[in-house]
C-alpha cells in the first residue's frame, strides 16, 4: 500500500484567497487523483494529475479555479483560487496501484473559507 | 453516475454480523467491485474487491451473486470502530486514463452498543 501524506491537514481562509494543498506519495505512483468532498457529500473527482503534463479535469472543474502541479511521480499539488464560501471542503489527494487497481488516499485536508 | 445502488442507512448491533448489500445490475464483465469504507473525517480506506469468487480478508468478506449483479459486504464480528460510510464502486481493474472511480452516495453504518 502507499502512504499518502497530506498538507495542510486543515486551514481556515478568508474569501478572495488562495490555497495551496500538497501531496507527498512514499513510492513512485503513476496516478495521482484530485477529490472533493463537500459539507455531508459523497466524494467528487476533481481532476488527475499528470506527471510532466496538464492536469486533466472532470466536468465542472476548470484549471484557472483549480491548478494542480506534478513535478514529479511522487508529489502532487492543488491550488484552490479566489475561494469562496462554496469551496468549503474536504480536498483529497488519491493514487492508484497499477497492478492492483486499489485507490488509496490521503487523510484529506479540510478548507474552511469565511 | 454511479453505476451502484446502496441503502442510503443500516444499523448492527455490536458483535454482530453487518450484511451490506450493493447492487449493479448493468456491470460489464471485466468489471470488479470495490468497497471502500470513510471514517468519520479520514480518508476513505479500500476494504476489499473481486470480480466473480467470493473474496475474503481480514476486514471483511465479500459475497457476488452467481449474475454479478449484486454483491453482500460482511463484516463478521462488527465493533463501534467500524461505523462508517460504506462505498461500493465498480470499475475496471486495469488501470487506464479516462475510466474513474465513482463514489456514490454510500451506506451510513451505525454499530450500536
């Protein structure tokens, strides 16, 4: 299995701000995936973050509001810009075995927005 | 869209066995299903998956219907520890871009004292 580190682990931040959420992999995975989890929902793929390339999004997410970085197949970063109070969320850092196909993830980072 | 149904909520008494059903009528036969479980403000954790034979570990079992068109979690001796929300998921094993996992709604499971 991989263990999944996350930062921040929680961070309240006020409107019109920027987070930068990070995620350190301890093995070189090829898939790294972006969730979102809102207030008493289920979880909601953001996007996957591709190693040496743009991040490819899902319906609904659009890089200018969510960036994500992969410099490398072991660290992983998504930025949540000019929050809003609807960005209230979970964000979730997941990877994915290659030859198991389990899903694994972080213990999520919490964003409270004012 | 999820291509699974849950009940939305059960209960289990301490001790006893928790049967959680999950139904996917329409999976495709290179499919697998997984179960993932969420602690209350944890990432989810991967329980268990197959594809046709009943699978086992030292979580939980896992029951697919001959038609594979349902399937039973169980988690034989269930404790407080194991209240949760319970996602069932089918995908494809193999890894290719473009084919997600999607978590539906879930089972809220309440172990009771």
């Amino acid at each position: 299995s991989a263990v999944i580190s996350q930062k921040p682990s929680r961070d309240i931040c006020q409107r019109g701000t920027s987070l930068t959420i990070q995620c350190q992999v301890d093995s070189q995975v090829t898939m790294m995936f972006w969730y979102r989890q809102q207030p008493g929902q289920s979880l909601t793929l953001i996007a996957t973050a591709n190693q040496g390339s743009e991040a490819t999004y899902e319906s609904g997410f659009v890089i200018d509001k969510f960036p994500i970085s992969r410099p490398n197949l072991t660290f992983s970063t998504l930025t949540v810009s000019n929050m809003s109070p609807e960005d209230s969320s979970i964000y979730l850092c997941s990877v994915r075995q290659v030859y198991t196909g389990e899903l694994f993830f972080g213990e999520g980072s919490r964003l409270t927005v004012l | 869209d999820a291509k699974t149904t849950q009940p939305p909520s059960m209960d289990c008494a301490e001790g006893r066995a928790a049967n959680l059903p999950c139904n996917h009528s329409t999976i495709s036969g290179n499919e697998y299903v997984y179960w993932y479980r969420q602690i209350h403000s944890q990432g989810p954790q991967y329980i268990i998956h197959g594809l046709k034979n009943n699978e086992t570990n030292e979580m939980a079992s896992l029951i697919i219907t001959e038609d594979r068109k349902s399937s039973t979690l169980i988690l034989p001796h269930a404790t407080l520890r194991d209240t949760a929300v319970y996602y069932c998921i089918v995908r494809v094993a193999e890894v290719t871009y473009g084919q997600n996992f999607v978590f539906g709604p879930g089972t809220r499971l309440s172990v009771l004292p």
